[in-house]
C-alpha cells in the first residue's frame, strides 16, 4: 500500500468530515441521508489517515507531493 493523498487532500477530506459530522449533531441532516453521509465521512477520515486512497489506484491519481 504505497501512500497516494497529499496534505491539501487529506484536509480537504476531514474538513468534509468535520461538515457531516456537525450537520448531523445538529439535527440539520437526518434519515437515511445521514447515515449514507456518515459512512462517507468515516470513509473519508479512515483513508485520510491512512494517507491511502485505493480508488485513486485504478485512474493513476497521486496527490502526494513528489520530493
């Protein structure tokens, strides 16, 4: 598993997150919505951290800066 996300990626992402997780503690989203967003934003925080995306493999994407 070779790191393929870059650091304005991986913020980009859990600030996404951050948004979901807000907006559903705050009654803004609910239902079936919210939970098809939660998964998403767990998804996102998870590759994130992992600095890993494997849907980027198939397309050739790499955000990770090269030194």
């Amino acid at each position: 598993m070779k790191n393929n996300m870059g650091l304005i990626d991986k913020g980009i992402r859990i600030l996404i997150a951050a948004l979901v997780i807000v907006l559903y503690f705050t009654n803004v989203i609910s239902g079936i919505l919210a939970i098809i967003l939660l998964i998403f934003a767990g998804i996102f925080i998870l590759t994130s951290f992992l600095s890993f995306c494997p849907l980027y493999l198939p397309f050739g994407i790499n955000t990770r800066s090269k030194k």
